[in-house]
C-alpha cells in the first residue's frame, strides 16, 4: 500500500468538499527532498489527524503537496486513468467537439476532469500530454497508451511535452517527444478553419483551443470592418475575422515565428487573399503608431501578465494599460475584444482595469459580452481557481 501523510487536526475539511488540492502548511511534517521515504511524484495515502482515511493523489515537493486522484482509499491503476480519460471523452462528445469540420479540442483540462496536473489536447489523430506534476510525468506512458485504448477517439500518436511545465526544481529528465507512433500531419480544423499545429516548437502544446468559442464570437463581428489582431500567436483571431468578411485584418505578434505561423495558417485558408498582413513588432509601440480610427475591430489577448500572485499589481497595471491603447485607438463605434488568461487575476480585477482604462480614455464604453473559457476546459465546481480566462466585448463610441 501507499505511503501516508498526515494532516493537522482541522485540515481536512477541504477535502471533505472535494478540493483537490493539500497544502504543505497542512501536513503533520512534510517529507523532505532526499528524504528516502517518499519521493516527488509518489501516490500517497492522505489521512486526517484522527486516521481517517481522505484519499490518494500525487506527492510534490512545495506549496501545494498533494494532488488528489481520488477521494476514496483506492488503488491508482492502469485502469483508473484509462475510466477518467474515457469519462473525460463522454463528456467532449456530448459537446459535439469531435466532427470531421473541428478536430481540434481539449481532452483533458487538470482538475477541471478530475485528474490534477494533467493535460491532453487532441488534433485529429494526436494526442498532446503536457504533465504539470511530477506524478503525471511519471504516469505518462500508462497515459498514453490507455489514449489510444478510447473507442471513437481513434489516437495514433502520443507526443509529451512538459519540458516547461513541470516544477524545474524536480530536476525531472523529461525531454519533449513522442511516446507512441508519429504524426505525418499536423494540420487540424477548428469550425472548418485549418491550423498548422507545431506541437514540437509552438507554445503550450502548440496552439489555444481555449479561444474557440470566442473567435466564432468575433467572426460575426468581422463583416466589412478593419481588424487589428493584437498578440496574434498562430493567428486564430484573423483566421475567422477573414472568414467572417472583415475588410483588411492586421496581425501583430513581437515575435517573427509567431508572424510567420500566422501569415501560414492564413495562405493555408486563404490563399493570396491580399486583406491580411502580419507585422512582427511590439503590441505597446504598434498601438502607439496607429492613429485612432484607423481599425474597427481590435483583439487584445496578452500572455498571461500575472503567473504569480506577487506579480499581480504590475498585471493590473499591464492590463489598464494595454486597454487603454486599445480603447483610445478604435473607431468611433468600433468593438474591442479583450482578454487576460492570468489566473491570479479575478474577473471582478480583469473588468475593474477595463474600467479604468475606458475611464482613462473618457470615450463611452459598454459591454456586449463577457466572455469565459470553453466547455472543454471546465471548472471543477469544488475547485474554482480553474477558471481563468475571461475576456469582455466592449463597444465604443
Ligand atoms: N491570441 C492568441 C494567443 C496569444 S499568446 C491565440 O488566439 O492563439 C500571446 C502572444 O503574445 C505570444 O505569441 C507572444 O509572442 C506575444 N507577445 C508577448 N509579448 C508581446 C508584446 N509585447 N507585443 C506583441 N506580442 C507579444
């Protein structure tokens, strides 16, 4: 059986309500590195102060200690991965997310499915793993192959990337690479739009399926209006502004591969057509060249400008102003879409530095949307720090 951890007296009530999450702080004694008892990315047996069994998950070293898998004092098996991934697939089907016009979806979304520390992103026949615990990169290759054991998901290829993901103090050897075949293709379809995927070299596992729902959203706004896709990545935003009939669209990333996967993904769907042009530079100094009215329709999504918590105030600070460049520059009636992916940042301060910046600007704003993350990236009720992206369509006259 597993090794224990106890917790202090009181510290279970978390885990009562399902929270996945046991801190450091409140363990009995927490093991140390180096310590031959119990090493990072263990399953542990979790135990409340009166030895009542609380369940079982993944040990790692820092503030959070334990992520857990269950609920319940069970065995982790093969199998027990292979029923959450299958439940996991249940529910992407009902979402309708897997057809022959959109391959692309999230799998697995951490505690959001019940599995922490884990993600899988599916584009057409692959599968991309990225581990952010140690006990997921150890559970990888069981992973990968109960992947492929999913009837109707028809997986051939697994690739793991979690070079960037996993706590570097671990010291884990986990270069990026597949764990089972080789995709020949990598172009995968969202909504009827094609994507080249670089899962080796792009970020996160190469592209954001999180954006979906809200780049069809901007779609049905981009008819006949000028675009300017600020932070574009791989271009997804321009893509279907294209698509929904904008007049030109404008594409802005600091950096050229990113330029260069945008101005791709473009001829891939619309080859030759003049409207678009990518221009790798600075968000902050392109909004500061562009005179106001020269777009209608401007797309801000930053990478995340808080990753801690003591970085928040600066983000804050980041996002006000950022919004207010995008805001002071828009046409007269023109739609900004803006968006922070940072965690630590709540909705209530994402939407209180938009009110700062609109305020800033002295234009008069209102919100038509406010806009979340996709159903295949869904919020553990019991664990609401899941929800992190949020965005807001303002309109401004
Ligand atoms: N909107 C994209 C995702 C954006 S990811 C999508 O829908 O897929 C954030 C992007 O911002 C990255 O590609 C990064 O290169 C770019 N970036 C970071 N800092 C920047 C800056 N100061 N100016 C312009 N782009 C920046």
């Amino acid at each position: 059986m597993y090794k224990t951890l106890t917790l202090k007296r009181g510290k279970e009530e978390s885990l009562l309500r399902f929270h996945p999450w046991v801190f450091s702080g409140a363990l009995v004694s927490m093991p140390q590195p180096g310590d031959d008892s119990i090493e990072e990315g263990d399953i542990v047996r979790v135990v409340a102060s009166d030895g009542r069994p609380m369940g079982v998950g993944h040990f790692q070293i820092g503030s959070i200690a334990v992520r857990m898998l269950a609920f319940d004092d069970i065995e982790i098996t093969p199998e027990f991965y292979g029923d959450a991934l299958r439940r996991a697939w249940q529910m992407r089907k009902a979402l309708g997310l897997h057809r022959p016009d959109n391959t692309a979806f999230r799998l697995v979304h951490g505690e959001g499915d019940f599995l922490p520390g884990l993600v899988v992103d599916i584009y057409g026949d692959t599968a991309v793993i990225q581990a952010h615990s140690p006990g997921m990169h150890f559970a990888r290759e069981i992973i990968a192959m109960q992947l492929t054991q999913i009837d109707g998901l028809d997986i051939r290829s697994v690739y793991y990337k979690s070079e960037t993901t996993l706590p570097y103090k671990a010291h884990l050897d986990a270069p990026n690479g597949y764990l089972i075949g080789h995709a020949d293709s990598s172009v995968a379809i969202e909504n009827g739009l094609k994507f080249n995927i670089d899962w080796l070299r792009g970020q996160k596992t190469g592209f954001f399926v999180d954006q979906r729902d809200n780049r069809s959203l901007l779609e049905h706004y981009s008819a006949g209006r000028r675009v300017l896709n600020m932070f574009c990545y791989t271009g997804g935003f321009s893509v279907y502004a294209m698509r929904g009939g904008a007049a030109k669209v404008h594409s802005v990333d600091s950096s050229s591969k990113a330029v260069a996967l945008t101005d791709a993904n473009i001829a891939l769907n619309f080859p030759g057509d003049t409207r678009h042009e990518a221009f790798a530079e600075d968000a902050f100094k392109f909004l500061d060249n562009t005179a106001t009215g020269d777009y209608d329709l401007i797309i801000l999504d930053p990478p995340a400008f808080a990753k801690h918590r003591s970085a928040l105030r600066n983000a804050l600070r980041g996002y006000q102003k950022l919004n207010a460049a995008g805001i002071a520059k828009v046409a007269p009636g023109g739609i900004v879409f803006t968006f922070s992916c940072s965690q630590a940042v709540s909705r209530e301060q994402f939407r209180l530095a938009v009110f700062s910046a609109a305020a800033q600007t002295g234009r008069r704003v209102r919100i038509l949307h406010q806009l979340t993350q996709p159903a295949d990236h869904p919020v553990n009720i019991y664990h609401p720090e899941g929800e992190y992206l949020k965005g807001l369509v303002l309109y401004v006259e």
